[in-house]
C-alpha cells in the first residue's frame, strides 16, 4: 500500500510525541514492505514559510513545509493555509496514494482532508490531542484549568482572547504588530512572557462567530474520514460530548516500543528516585510536584527531572528557582528514545502531575514497560492505564497536598513500591501489535471507498 502520513513535525528536528509516533508507523510501515512518504509542517526561522524541503531520510520520503506564521493576518490563518493546501494538492497528483493518515494538522490546514476526500483518496485520522476542538490544543483555558470544551461550556472566544479588556488589548496589540516584528525579536518577547507561543493564541483578534467556523470546519474534515481513531476512551469521549457523536471514534492505544531497562545507580531504599519525564510548561505540573516536595523532609529522595526546557522561558526559569532551592532536584534536560531503558531504569517511582487532561500519557506506559510504578493526576486517561495499590496510584490533579499526602506514603512505607505489578504484566499494546491493527485499518478504510 501506498500510505501518506501527514503530521505537525518530523525527528529529528521535532520531537514530541506525536511526531516520534508519526516516525515509528512510518518506519513499521516500510518494514512491512509499504510505500511510505511523510508529510509535515517544519520550524525554521531563519527560512521564509511555504519552503519545501524534500529528502528521503532512512527509506522514507520526508516532505518538510516551513510554517512559523510570519505573516499572518487573520484568525483563520491560524488553522487553515491556502499556500499548504496548494502544495498538499500537488503531493496527491504526484503521488497518488492508496491512504493518508492525518497524524495532525496544527501549523498545516484545516482543508487537508477536504483535498483528499476531492481525490477520493481514503482517509484515516488519529486524535492525538484536541486541536480539532480547542484552539489551545489540550483543552485548557486561559488560567490553565481543564476544560469540557466547546459543546462543555467552554468559552473559546474568551478563553483565547482572555478574559479582561487589558489582557485582550495586549494580546490584539501584539497580533497586529506581529508582521512588524523580526522573528528574533518575536522569539525574545516571547521570552520575556508577552507574546504567547503557540500560533493559535497569537492572532487573537478572532470574534465569537470566527471560533464558531473553526469548530465547524474542524467538524466538517474529520466527516471525511472512513474511520477516526483515539488513544483513549477519554479522547473519544469528549469528541462525542462535544457534538460528535457521529464519528464513531475507535479506541486503539498507541503501541509501546519494547527496551531494556538499565542497572539503577543508586541503593534503594537508602535513595528513592522519583522521575518526571515531559517538557517544562504549566500544564505538566511540575511546579505542583515541587511544591509538594517542599513540605516532605526526607533526603532519600532525589527527584530527576527529564524533558525540554525551551518551551516556556519564563516557567524554566520559574522552575529553575525553585529546584535550585532543593539539593535533591536536578534538572536533567532532554533524553534521546535510545536512552529510555537508562533513564527509567533509574528511577523507582513516576510521577505524572498534569494539570489539564492526558490524552493517553506514553510517558506512564514506558515507565510500567520498565517495571516502575506510576503516580499521577486522577485525570483525562491516566485513570484508564493507573490503577491504584496495582501499578501505581492517584492523586487530585493541581492539588500539591493531595500528592504530597500519597509521596508521604511513600517515605513511610517504600518498599511498597515494590509490591506494584508492573512491566511485562502490564498488558501493554506493542508497537507491533499496533502496527498490525492499523494495517487493518487502512485495509477497511480502504475498501470502503472503492465499495462507495
């Protein structure tokens, strides 16, 4: 089959998960004897947006288009680009493929799909977040507190543009200027915490009719698929709770890469390593597990604090104080998949403290994989895959009384930690196993058009 995967980014020069995940299948397809092309948004300031980088990177051809939003004029064009969609319609001509897989469509174009469906081409789309429904991706509102999104009693229009007049003049006032703004420049105010980064907060001059045609262009593309897919019975909940029920949104867990856990360096329990593993932005929590870390004496622990650093400056730097205050944390940066088995082979316990809702959490999955138990946020998908006293525990989402209680536990008694089922046991979707449904996927996806 001749499969095209379209996605937000692209290793090595993007990393987060859904584009390692858009790699994995990329490279289990190709493996399995398909034709593989990828198509992706890339970042590159230092290039003007709509250049195409075209190369073949380990037998896949990887299609780059640069999108940063250096000119954007108009609420719309932050989720829909005429320039993408021309470049996208050529793709198919050339192509011609028997499927596309829409991964994601942030910093590409709502019209994708409709493209597709133009060239009858089946069409198969994953719901790794919320984008579709939220213009701030993960169902968060301006104070950073969860949302049921827009059919929920969300507020998109306010949630975006923010609630006061001070904070929706600022943020009319930078998205106007922002065409007058260098991108270095662009990059240093968003340093210093007056310019939003994600593209989707920066053009807020948005009105509550232009968020009504967001939600139902969104709508109208995922119409075009012959199945859409969901990590979780979270995920395909709130689309159907949010007016799309007519969907009919599959659950297929994402597949977990099989490694070998390393050694641990340390002696347990005279040391008790506790891990986070995500980037460094509020929605993560991590202030909340070092606010609760504050009020717990115990020098066994050491807490390793594993992701990116560069999202949020002023955050990181937030973050940064704080830990400095504590000898037991360290900042340990980001980690490269190939170190998986060495950095969660390290740590004795997990904790997951997002603020907002998990869509699936890979982060919880590697961790049992590896044999550590889990503690978390009782929120979004986390419920689905921690199950407390078995592989881990929960605890209220933003509450750091509530994980301290459950991190004094642990001081009192660690050895419980090791009572937890977990690794091999966990009953864990593979990476193959998950290939394999997908092929199964496409198969059906495909048949269905040529039937129709």
């Amino acid at each position: 089959m001749n499969v095209l995967i379209v996605t937000n980014g692209y290793p090595p020069s993007a990393v987060g998960g859904v584009e390692v995940y858009s790699q994995a299948i990329a490279q289990g397809l190709l493996a399995r004897s398909h034709q593989v092309t990828v198509f992706c948004r890339e970042s590159r300031s230092d290039l003007p947006d709509y250049e195409v980088d075209d190369s073949v990177e380990d037998g896949i051809r990887v299609i780059r288009v640069v999108n940063d939003f250096k000119h954007i004029q108009a609420f719309e064009e932050t989720y829909a680009s005429r320039a993408i969609d021309d470049l996208f319609e050529s793709l198919l001509r050339e192509l011609q493929p028997d499927l596309v897989h829409f991964n994601h469509l942030i910093g590409l174009s709502v019209g994708l799909p409709e493209i597709a469906a133009s060239h009858s081409v089946p069409q198969v789309t994953s719901l790794h977040d919320f984008w579709y429904l939220c213009a701030r991706v993960n169902l968060e509102d301006w104070r950073g507190r969860a949302c049921g999104g827009p059919r929920q009693g969300g507020d998109c229009y306010r949630c975006v543009t923010g609630s006061s007049g001070w904070l929706r003049l600022r943020a009319q006032a930078l998205s106007l200027g922002k065409p007058l703004l260098s991108a270095r420049l662009r990059n240093r105010v968003r340093d210093w915490g007056w310019l939003p980064r994600d593209s989707s907060v920066t053009a807020s001059t948005g009105t509550r009719e232009d968020f009504a045609v967001r939600y139902q262009r969104f709508s109208d593309a995922l119409r075009n698929s012959e199945a859409v897919l969901a990590p979780s019975q979270f995920v395909a909940e709130a689309f159907h709770a949010n007016g799309l029920d007519d969907l009919g949104v599959r659950v297929l867990p994402l597949g977990v890469e099989s490694f070998e856990s390393g050694a641990p360096s340390h002696s347990f329990p005279q040391e008790i390593h506790l891990g986070y593993v995500g980037p460094l932005i509020p929605a993560k929590g991590l202030d909340v597990l070092l606010e609760a870390m504050r009020h717990i004496d115990d020098p066994r622990f050491r807490l390793l604090v594993f992701g990116r650093d560069d999202v949020d400056a002023a955050y990181t730097r937030r973050i940064v104080r704080r830990s400095g205050r504590d000898r037991r944390i360290s900042l340990m940066g980001p980690f490269q998949p190939g170190e998986r088995g060495r950095v969660y082979g390290d740590m004795d316990l997990v904790i997951i403290a997002s603020r907002v809702p998990e869509s699936f959490s890979l982060v919880a999955r590697e961790a049992l994989q590896a044999g550590v138990p889990v503690l978390a946020a009782d929120i979004g998908a986390l419920p689905e895959v921690i199950h407390p006293g078995v592989n881990g525990d929960l605890f209220v989402p933003g509450d750091p009384g509530s994980l301290e209680g459950k991190l004094r536990e642990i001081s009192e008694d660690p050895d419980s930690l090791r009572h937890m089922v977990v690794g091999k046991t966990s009953g864990l979707l593979s990476a193959e196993a998950h290939i394999g449904r997908l092929q199964a996927i496409y198969a059906e996806a495909a048949s269905e058009t040529r039937a129709a």
